[in-house]
C-alpha cells in the first residue's frame, strides 16, 4: 500500500508540474528566449555541404535571458523545433533536431515539418503532438531584466543541435545567467559510406576545421557583448563533450595533440566534470571548493586556473571520466572525449572528480523522458524518479559552482576582440519588443 500510495502522490506532483508550466524549480527570475540569424566570414572554405558559399556561413543564435514580469502567453516546447524559413538550409537543420531528439525518433516518432511537430510513423500523432504543445515557462522576444548577468557561451555534444538542453539553459536563465547557444554543423563532415551519419574531424585538427570553430565563436561572443544583459566582464564558454572541445579550437588554429604531451595546458580555465558535482554534499562546500578544486595538471605536478591560458576563454567541460591506472600504482581520470584518444595512457591532463556518477543522456534527455513516462506511460516508474531526483540534485549543484567560480574570477579580462568590417549585424533596433 505504501509503494501504492508513493506512486500516486509522484503521478499527482507530476501532473501539477505540468499544469503550473514547471518541470523544475525554476528561480527567481521571469525566462525570456530569442532566436536570431547572421552570417559569418571564414577563410575555412573545405565544407562538404553544398549550401555553404564559399567563405560565408549562416550563424543562428539563441539566448536565454533573465526577464521583466511577464502577461503574456508563455511558449510550448514545439516552438522550440519549428525550422527557420530558409530553404537552402532547412534539410540539414530538420536533420539536427533529429539528432536533438534522438530518443524520440527511436521510439518511432518523426518531426514532420508541415506540421512543425513530432508524430509516429503509424499516424497516431495525439501522443507526440501533446507532448509538443507542452507550456515552458519561458516567454518569446520579451524585455530582458535591468542590469547584466554572467553570461554563458554554451555548445551542444558532437551529434546535438543548439536545442539539446534547453531544460539546462532555463533553469540556469532562471538564477541570473545569461545562456546562449549556437550551431556548428559545418565541423562536422558526412561519411559517404553511411547515410546520414556525422564523422568526427579528428584530434589532428585540420587547419580548416580549427580556423571555423575559432570563427563561429569569435563571431559569437562579439553578438553577445552587443547584448544589453550581458556583462563582458564575467563571459564564460561552457561545453557538453565535443562542445567543449570548440573552445579548444579558440586557442591556437594548429593547436596538436603534441602540446599535450609536453604538459602544456590546453585554453580551459576551469574544467567541470558533470558527475563531479555530486561529491559535494551542500551549497556552503561548493562555494568554499569551487575556486580550488577544478585544475589543469600533470600527474605530479598542479597548475592553478588562475595560472592557466588567460587569453582564452574561461571554459567550463562537461562531461565523465574515464579512469586508468598509471605506473605508480594511482589512479588517473580523464576526461571521456575523443580529442584525448591518441594520448589516453599519457597522464598529461585530468580533471577532479573519481566515479561517473551519472551516465545518462545529455542534460535534459532525462527531464523530457521523465515527463513522458509520468504523463503518457507508468513502467519503470521508480527508477525514472530515482534519476530525476539525482538529476535535480546535479543540476542545482552545477549552478552553484558556476556562481562561485564567476565570483571568484571577476577580475577575469575578456577575449581581445576581433573586429570584422563585414560583420554588421546590430541589436539597437527591433531585438526586442
């Protein structure tokens, strides 16, 4: 009776989640979302998509922002996949929502675009189209809050969209950040041999792919510091595995996995393993830890953040570890992502942080599935629950050693800027409404 009563109290706080618009808990803050586009001018020109012109690209930018009070209607979570509208593009960006929402497709959902919507192959679409219709609280080309907040510069994993945890970018707009994200199709490459696959450029690091991962985040920060809320001087990169790995290529356009080797340390100033969050156990830990635990080093020797690289981007990585012992009896974790496949029995670089404490999909897969199950279907029930409440749990301490590494690193100077002539997009006119 007991297991009975539980089951029927979580279904109940569920569905009054959903009709208080509220998967989390959300901070004090209003959420307000726009979306934009520009173009971009590279001297990277070896793209194998075919609607890329020859030294431009088309830039799309989203922002989540701290916002004034609000009467509006809030948005559903399908505004979110509704496709731009432009054809010369619109096969690869239908292609990365796909990717975004992976998990649904395998459950044989597709997003069809006329109805801008995800719907099952068998033509039942009442399941997903409810799903689609979902309130967020979060609100489209509002005025953003008075003042400026830190700002976080966020990239998606090596097969999500700039969509991929938009549960993440919410929560964290909620507490006073300011998130923005953007797309990077074009560093990745399709494989001839396998329809509709992505390949990874590699830890060599092509010159081309380098130089358009510099370009496409040069060119983003220089939009974000036009942005009215945000404040310059507290700007952070954050990235989920090969996201990470773009405010790598911001460094150095021929940066070699050889500069590893010989201890250099790579232009991240802070590396933050996700499951790591976890070993803290209160917010006054995290606060008293954050400006300290996170370190570029070799294995006998530690480097501080405040020592690292300082022209780069302070750059947060997300992501687990991978574990090894080392010729001293010890262990060694690094960080799970390709870029280190060619040194992983090096001990060069790792990160704090000693188990994956958390193995499931990008940030708000988790979120969403939950909801699912909770809404439509009742299997597997508990175990769903016990990984929302870690979920949450991860989430709130993530937050918190953000706080505290800004906090602690507001002397920070910014990226020396690199103006383009070409690069004309304003935000003084008709960004807001």
């Amino acid at each position: 009776m007991k297991k009975s009563a539980l089951y029927l109290l979580l279904i109940i706080s569920c569905f009054t989640q959903a009709q208080t618009n509220s998967l989390l808990p959300y901070g004090p803050h209003h959420i307000g979302f726009k979306k934009f586009q520009t173009e971009v001018k590279t001297n990277a020109t070896q793209y194998s998509f075919s609607y890329i012109y020859e030294g431009k690209l088309p830039l799309f930018i989203n922002v989540w922002y701290p916002s004034e009070q609000i009467k509006k209607k809030s948005m559903t979570f399908g505004d979110y996949t509704k496709l731009p509208n432009i054809n010369s593009i619109k096969k690869q960006l239908e292609r990365e929502f796909m990717i975004s929402y992976k998990h649904l497709s395998d459950g044989g959902y597709y997003f069809n675009q006329n109805t801008a919507g995800w719907e099952t192959k068998n033509g039942s679409v009442q399941y997903i189209r409810r799903f689609n219709r979902l309130p967020i609280p979060v609100y489209k080309n509002v005025k953003p809050k008075p003042g400026q907040f830190p700002t976080i510069i966020y990239h998606h994993s090596k097969k999500g969209s700039p969509f991929e945890n938009t549960v993440f970018c919410e929560y964290l707009a909620s507490h006073g950040f300011v998130v923005i994200t953007f797309n990077s199709s074009f560093l990745y490459y399709e494989n001839e041999d396998e329809e509709d696959s992505y390949v990874n450029l590699g830890y060599k690091i092509p010159k081309y792919d380098s130089e358009l991962a510099n370009t496409l985040l040069q060119n983003v920060k220089l939009e974000a510091v036009q942005l009215p809320m945000v404040n310059p001087d507290q700007l952070i990169f954050a990235g989920y595995e090969y996201g990470a790995q773009v405010g790598l290529f911001n460094k150095a356009i021929s940066y070699q996995p050889s500069t590893y080797i010989t201890g250099t340390a790579p232009p991240f100033q802070l590396y933050l393993n996700y499951e790591s969050t976890l070993e803290f156990s209160t917010r006054e830990e995290v606060k008293q830890e954050a400006p300290t635990s996170f370190y570029y080093a070799t294995l006998h020797e530690r480097t501080s953040v405040k020592d690292s690289l300082k022209n780069a981007i302070p750059t947060i990585y997300f992501s687990s570890l991978k574990q090894e012992s080392v010729s001293d009896g010890s262990q060694a974790y690094y960080p799970n992502f390709s870029f280190f496949k060619s040194i992983e029995r090096t001990p060069s670089v790792f990160v704090t942080g000693k188990e994956e404490l958390y193995k499931e999909n990008t940030v708000s897969d988790l979120l969403l599935k939950y909801h699912l199950h909770t809404q439509f279907e009742f299997d597997d029930l508990e175990k769903l629950s016990q990984q929302y409440q870690r979920y949450l749990k991860t989430l709130t301490l993530t937050k918190d050693i953000l706080e505290a590494f800004l906090n602690s690193k507001k002397e920070m100077k910014s990226l020396p800027e690199k103006h383009s002539k070409t690069h004309q997009f304003q935000f003084s006119k008709g960004f807001f409404k």
